[in-house]
C-alpha cells in the first residue's frame, strides 16, 4: 500500500509549495523536486558531488546523519548552513510527513 507525504518547500524566489510525495518508490528529495519541475539541477545525479539540491531543514524532523560524502560536498557548497543538506540524500520515508524545506541559494 502506498503512503504519500506532504513535503513544504518554500522555493528561491520565496513561493510556496506542497509536494505530494509517494514514499514506496525509493525516491529522494531532489528526485520529488525534479518531478516538480521546481530550479532543482542535481547535476551529480544524486550522488553527492555537488551542491545543486542543497536546502534547508526548518522542521524538527529526526533525519539520518550526514554521511561523510555529504559533509564533504557540504564543506565545499557556498550558502551553507547548520540545517543544510543535499536532497539527494533525503531518501523519502513515511516518517518525513510535513518536512518543511527551503532551496538554498544558487551558487552564485
């Protein structure tokens, strides 16, 4: 059975939006945000080496640690702070419902 969660993004430009995500098909954050077409680039392929999905946790949500290529790519990005983190490595489960998001800036 198919559980979707809602996911609250506030967009670059300050917009805001509500993701339906579905969480039994193995998808990220970035991925969600793709399918919504929202400014999304994840240029890596959701594998970590870059920072084009980065954004910001504003909810209390208990996410998993960053892993240690993460925090590498995460030392690198501009913009960064203490809730940041790459969307292709929020994998979407039951337990993110209501995860409210801000996309960082772009790279400028």
């Amino acid at each position: 059975m198919s559980a979707d969660i809602r996911i609250y993004l506030t967009d670059r430009q300050g917009k805001h939006h509500e993701l339906i995500a579905p969480t039994d098909m193995q998808m990220n954050l970035m991925e969600i945000c793709k399918a919504y077409e929202l400014p999304v680039e994840g240029t890596c392929g959701g594998m970590a080496l870059c920072a084009s999905c980065q954004c910001y946790v504003e909810s209390a949500h208990e996410l998993p640690e960053r892993s240690e290529d993460e925090e590498a790519m995460l030392s690198e990005a501009f913009h960064v702070k203490d809730n940041s983190r790459l969307g292709c490595q929020i994998l979407l489960t039951p337990e993110l419902d209501g995860l409210e998001i801000i996309l960082a800036p772009e790279e400028n």
